[in-house]
C-alpha cells in the first residue's frame, strides 16, 4: 500500500515541481522581455540620433564649406575697400589736426587761390539760382569770384568746435583736388563753373551753409548706403564738352567715386525763342532740312562720394540684417560659430 501511494503521489509531486518552476522561469521570461523591450526602444532611440547626427553632419560639412566661402569672400572685399581707401593718399586719414583760427585762415588762402586758378584758366563763374525763363536774365554778367562751396565763410568765420572745423578743412582739401580736376579737362575750350556743393559738417555749418548745402536725392545711390563705410558726398556742374566730362571722370581715382551723372543740353533763352519761332513759321518744304548745330556744350551734374574710412567688422551689420530677419536673439550664437 504504501509503495502505491509513493508511486502514486510521486508524478504530483513531481508535476507541482515543474508547475513552480514553470512560474519561476514565467516571471523572468516577462522580466527579459521587459528589458528586450527597452533596449528595442533605446535601439530605435539611438538609430534616430544617429539619422539626425548624420543629417546635422551634412549640414554641418555644407554650413562649414559655405562659411569658408564666404570668409574668403569677405577677405577679398577688405582687400579691396582697403584698396580703395588708397590709405597714403587719403586726405582724410593722412589728416592732422588744426585749430579753429587756422582753419580758417587756410580756408581764405584757398579761395582766393582757386579763383585765381580759374581766373588763369578762363574759367566763367555762373550765377546759381539764376531763372532759367527770365527774359531779364544775363547770361553773360560776370561774377568776380567763387566760393567753391565755402561762399559763407569768405572773410567769415562762426565758433566752430574744433571737429566740425576739421571736417569743414578736409572737405575743402577734398575739393581743392576736385577743382584742379576740373581745370585739368579743359584745354583752350571755354567753360562756366555753375555750383560746388557740399554736405554739412556740422550743427554750425547747418546753419550757415546756405545755396552750397549738398543733399543727395536718394542715399541708395551712395556706397555708404550699407552703413559698412563712411564717406563725404560731393556735387560740381559745370558745362563743357563731352570729352571734358570724360577727362574729369577719368581722374576720379579711389578713393573718389563718380556716383550719379547728369547731362543738360546748354541753350539760352534767346536761342529757344528763336528755335521756337522759326519751328512754328517754317514750312513744310523746309521739314528735312537739318538744323546746323553750332554749340554742343552741355551742363554735366556729377555726384562724387569721397571714402575715408571701411568698416572691417561686419557683426554689427550681419547683426541688424539677422534681426530683419527673425534671428535676432541668436545673432550672437550665429556670429560666434564657427571659430
């Protein structure tokens, strides 16, 4: 009896083994496949960083060769604008510094030496803001003399602070230059010196500069419209011929820039009406008959910009144009990378 009962009860005991240890190896298989899982996950995890490393990497290496790029470029244009700038004989930079009172002494000496410059060269002196329609204008009144842009302070001078008075010097160095320029184009052929123009110095020039205050139409049209470089504006009419405007143009070397050019056909008032009543008296026999032309003087307006200084440092610009667009609280962190 007793050894049926071991035989009996021994499967049981033996099937309750295997059913504890099925339990047993049940738990940890759900364990392992717990893990199994978050490890797929952190697999699909690091497969994705590293999909979005290699996508930042070629990024990366096109941002890179783009930034090399436009390095290079910008290093060719300091080479240039410093170039430009023509350092040696800049009057700006080789400028040194003068006192008021001498300032204004040089600046007499140099009226009266560009007119007697003009005066050698038969140079005429246009009144400015003569009506052009006046049938009491004369065309050939002469002026004895020119202020060449500094009319207001021939034997005049205001409290100027000691940069305004300058900046004042240098422009008149600047168009001491351009004057003999000008006398330079011009060989035998007559010509009339209209206006000389300049941009204010200061809040005291402002105030006295009167007729010969030069304000460009649009500042698009200078080459400091891009706040990169700082330059003096200029404007000189005069009329003359073709080839003297071309001679005039070709000696403007850096850093002088001819910005704008502006050319008028030079007809008196005397001669329009005249033109006008043989235009409405002529007949039509006469229409093909080609009219003698018997002056081709013009009027020549030429805008120059003078530049004495280049920015080198281009944060400050890229700054603003991140800014315009949408960057402008990572500027810096833009502007730093690479290093």
């Amino acid at each position: 009896m007793k050894r049926f009962i071991l035989i009996f009860s021994l499967p049981i005991l033996i099937f309750c083994a295997l059913m504890c240890l099925c339990l047993i190896k049940s738990n940890e298989l759900d364990l392992f496949l717990k893990d199994l899982d978050g490890y797929q996950k952190e697999l699909f995890q690091i497969k994705t960083d590293l999909n979005s490393e290699m996508l930042f990497s070629s990024d990366l290496k096109i941002a890179e060769g783009e930034w090399e790029r436009w390095s290079e470029l910008g290093k060719r244009n300091i080479l240039f604008w410093n170039e430009f700038l023509n350092t040696a004989n800049n009057l700006h930079t080789s400028h040194t510094s003068k006192s008021s009172s001498a300032i204004s002494t040089d600046i007499n000496k140099l009226l009266s030496s560009l007119n007697r410059s003009c005066k050698g060269k038969n140079v005429k002196f246009d009144i400015q803001n003569q009506p052009e329609n006046s049938f009491l204008a004369t065309p050939d009144q002469v002026v004895e003399s020119f202020g060449f842009g500094f009319k207001s302070y021939d034997g005049f001078w205001p409290s100027f602070d000691k940069e305004e008075a300058n900046t004042i010097y240098i422009q008149s160095k600047i168009i001491k230059e351009i004057v003999q320029y000008y006398l330079s184009s011009f060989d035998s052929e007559s010509t009339n010196l209209i206006s000389i123009k300049r941009e204010s110095a200061g809040s005291t020039d402002s105030l006295h500069i009167q007729d010969d205050l030069f304000y460009p139409k649009s500042e698009l049209s200078s080459l400091r419209s891009s706040n990169l470089l700082k330059s003096y504006l200029f404007e000189i009419s005069f009329s003359g011929k073709t080839k003297n405007c071309r001679t005039f143009i070709n000696q403007l070397l850096p850093p002088f820039s001819l910005r704008t050019l502006q050319v008028k056909r030079k007809t008196s008032n005397i001669e329009q009406l005249q033109n006008n009543f043989f235009e409405s008296t002529s007949s039509n026999s006469d229409s093909d008959i080609l009219p003698i032309i018997r002056d081709i003087s013009s009027i020549f307006t030429l805008e120059i910009e003078y530049v004495y200084d280049v920015s080198k440092d281009l944060s400050s610009w890229l700054t603003q144009e991140l800014s315009q667009l949408g960057y402008a609280n990572n500027s810096l962190e833009l502007l730093n990378f690479p290093k």
